[in-house]
C-alpha cells in the first residue's frame, strides 16, 4: 500500500477513531496505573474461575408478610418488636418486612393478638432492603482492597423477594473470605435500664461519619469516633432521658455491640449526661482497647462503621472456592483457545479468498476490536470464562461480517468505483446492523439480570456487538476500499 493512501487512510475519522480507541485501551490496561508485576495481565479484572479464589452464598434471616387489620398498624408493629425482639419495617400498605427467620405458625399467634390475620408468607426481603445489604457489603470489601468482588442477590423462582446474596471474592482464601464477609458487622448502640437489661437505641445506619482509629494520649486506648444523623441522636436522647441515664449517669452503662459482641461498655459520663439533657448529641466515640490488638479491633471496627450496619442478619448456607493453581490453568486454557479461534477463522477466510490483503486487515481489525473491548471490560467487568465465551462469540460474528462485507462490495476481485462501492457498503451495513440489534434484543434480558454466570457472557457480547457496529465496521469498509481499489 502506498504511504499516501496510508496516510488518507490514518486521516479518515473512521479510522482515526480506531486507532485512538485501541491506544486508549492499551493504556487503560496497561498504564492507568502500571501494573508491571501483572505482566500481560495489566490492569484486567479476572473473576473467580480465572484468578482462584472463595465464594459465599448468605441467606437473608428474614421473612415478608401481608396482613389485613382494622386496627392501628402501628400496635401491630409494636406488639411484634417486643415479641420478636427484631426489627419491623412496613414495606408498603399491606406488608411487613420481619427482620428475622420465624415461621408463619409462630406469628400468627401475635398476630391474632393484635387484632390481624396474615393473608401471605414469603422468605426474603424486600428489594430496597437486599439493595441496601448489596451496597453495605460492597463497602466493606472495597475498604480492604478487594475490588473484583462480585456480589449478586438470587431470588427463588416464583417468588418477587431476594431470599440470598452471593459474594466471589477473587484471590481470597476461604479462611480469609469468612473473616470478612461471613461477619455481620451488626453494630448497635443500646443503653442500660435496670439491673443488667439493656434497651435498644440505634444500629449503624445511623452513623453519618466516621473518624479514623486514634489513641487516647492519657489512658493509651484505641477508639473511633462517629458522628450520629440528626434522628439517630434525637433517639439516642430519647432513650438517655427515658432509662433514667442523664438522671444518674454512673450506673447507667452506654453499651456498643458489632455482632452481637461488647466493643464498648461504660458509664456515661457526666458532662456527656448535662450534652444531652439539654440537646441531643451527635459526637461519640467508640474505644476497643489498648496495644496492638486495641489497634487491629479499632481498624475492623473503622470498616463496619464506615460500611453501615447490615439491616437484617444473614447466615451462611453455601461456600466454595478455586485453588489459585486451577485458576491459573484455565486463564492459559482460555488464552490458547482465543488465539486458535483467531487462527481457525484466519485460515478459513484465507482458504476461501485466497487473498492476504483481505485477510491480513480482518485479523487485525478483529485483534484492535478484542483490545478495545478488553479495555472497557477494564473499567466496568470482570473477566471471566462466560465473559471469554462472550469474546470468542465476537471473534466469530464480528469475522462473519466481515465477510459479508466483502463479498457484497467485492466485483471481480476488486472494489468497483466509488458510488458503487458505498451502494453495496451500505446493503451489507444494513444486514449488519439489523443482525446486531437482534443479538443485542437477545441479550439485554441476560445483562439485566442479576444471574452470574450468564450476565457477563451478556454484557461482553452487547459490548462487542456495539463496538464492531459503530467504529470496526465502518474502518473495516474503509481499509477494505482502500486496499483493493483499482
């Protein structure tokens, strides 16, 4: 080819806009940030089946159910809390999210006390509850660095409630997995009453801010402090006053749960009781001992207080995980079979044109488009074998096309003149893109659903799909014009 036509060819803003979107990419990949120990890997986010690694499946311990009541729904939800000891949240009209595994034979008793019936009984939780639990844990994990984990809410077939969460967490031992997610990070505030009875006064959500882990310089002990929301601390007053704790302060401890285990538990002191009794009191702190290990709970507490607390508590119920050395075998497995299936549809194309000028710009436009599409999976996917699946399936269509391309715009083995040309272009640009969009059609329900396994492989095949219909394409038909012009 001439250094002119090459020239032209760099110039025209389909293929311009190629050649910056697969530098972009390799920069995304490799040098935002530098990553060289990764090697060829760069900045790629591998799931689960590639990188190795542990999984958690979790069960909501909670439960939804409609009622029907002439009387307030207020009692209702009263009766149930002091019942229960769980917290009762009415979703809409009609329906009560029970933050708690009970069955349906144990409510109906406090039901029928407070003057209802229950119409239906669903496990699970709500969406906005799931969707608060989904982002209070993707919080967590970030905080600790671990941002490839993939967290996904599974709802049981025939049912509209959210009854699981599962979380993968790539390249983390299962010891490692279960300290970190299988922990509840529940935090709660209660205050003593009488004797040794304590009342509940707020959980995590609460907390608007937190402080980092500092040490007391006279007694040498670790603590955060936090920053309650303006109802968080007109409810912490409110039980102050109501358990008599402003009134005698010394025997009334202020107590600090995260999972159910005391990281805090003493008097309130005076100064802190005058606060109050005159205005709530939205500064406090949370101290969880001396030495290394008052530092090391200080830290995981940082994490489950920035985090929030999880509304409703979950149980374990599945687990798993993939050595890091089978991890590894399938990431050289995947790799080899991208490249045979780049080298397969070469040899096919080649076997049936007899032509390296048509086969060298297909392979390498096809190779620019992987790059490109890896450099987005970068920022917004992990890869895993259903999201290879997904770009070997690029590699597949995106060489078919190609070929129709050619053979539409093709005449006698040459590219026919200018109008011509641009006449046939466009006939086959129309089967493309009609073809494109039922594979997008197809695969917008699978991208839209939560599943794992299939959503990566979904979003991968839309991602090429658009690509190759908004920027390969159109630089394919420019250098295919270019190249075997008369």
């Amino acid at each position: 080819m001439k250094r002119e036509t090459i020239i032209n060819l760099i110039k025209d803003w389909r293929v311009a806009l190629l050649i910056v979107l697969v530098i972009g990419s390799l920069v995304g990949i490799y040098l935002a940030p530098p990553n060289p120990e990764k090697g060829l890997e760069g900045n790629l986010q591998f799931g689960l089946d590639l990188e190795g690694g542990s999984w958690l499946q979790m069960e909501f311990q909670s439960v939804i159910v409609s009622y029907s009541t002439d009387k307030p729904v207020g009692d209702l939800i009263e009766n149930l809390q002091k019942s229960l000891e769980a917290d009762v949240t009415q979703i809409d009209a009609d329906h009560l999210e029970i933050r708690k595994s009970v069955s349906r034979a144990d409510l109906e008793p406090i039901f029928a006390a407070s003057g209802a019936k229950i119409v239906t009984y669903h496990e699970g939780v709500s969406q906005y509850t799931a969707d608060d639990v989904k982002r209070i844990l993707s919080k967590k994990v970030n905080a600790l660095g671990m941002q490839d984990a993939k967290i996904n809410l599974l709802t049981p077939t025939g049912s509209e409630y959210p009854q699981y969460v599962r979380i993968e967490l790539a390249g983390v031992d299962m010891a490692t997995a279960q300290e970190i997610v299988g922990k509840q990070g529940m935090f709660e505030i209660r205050v003593q009453t009488t004797g040794n009875q304590t009342e509940h006064v707020l959980f995590g959500d609460q907390i608007t801010s937190v402080g980092v882990p500092q040490k007391d310089p006279y007694y040498q002990t670790w603590g955060v402090g936090f920053t309650l929301s303006d109802s968080g601390a007109q409810a912490f007053r409110e039980a102050a006053l109501k358990s008599g704790a402003v009134d005698n302060p010394s025997g009334h401890n202020l107590v600090m749960l995260l999972d159910n285990e005391t990281v805090y538990s003493a008097p309130l002191s005076g100064e802190l009781a005058a606060q109050i009794r005159s205005a709530p009191v939205k500064s406090l702190s949370a101290t969880t001992g001396t030495g290394d290990a008052g530092l090391e709970d200080a830290m995981t507490l940082e994490i489950h207080l920035r985090a929030g607390a999880l509304p409703v508590k979950v149980d374990v119920v599945g687990s798993g995980s993939v050595p890091a050395a089978l991890g590894e075998q399938f990431k050289t497995t995947v790799l080899l079979a991208g490249l045979l299936a780049l080298l397969t549809v070469g040899f096919v194309v080649y076997y049936r044109y007899r032509e390296p000028s048509i086969v060298i710009p297909m392979l390498a436009i096809t190779l620019s488009e992987i790059v490109i599409l890896l450099g987005i999976a970068r920022f917004i996917q992990q890869l895993d074998l259903a999201s290879i699946a997904g770009l070997i399936a690029v590699i597949g269509t995106g060489i078919d096309q190609f070929v129709i391309i050619t053979d539409e715009v093709l005449h006698e083995g040459r590219v026919p003149s200018s109008n011509l040309y641009m006449k046939r272009y466009g006939r086959a640009f129309g089967i493309i893109a009609v073809a494109a969009a039922t594979v997008i059609i197809a695969m917008l329900p699978l991208a839209l659903m939560d599943l794992s396994t299939l959503r990566g492989f979904a979003i991968i095949t839309i991602l090429g799909t658009m690509i190759g219909i908004l920027v390969t394409r159109p630089a394919y038909g420019k250098v295919i014009m270019a190249i075997l012009s008369k």
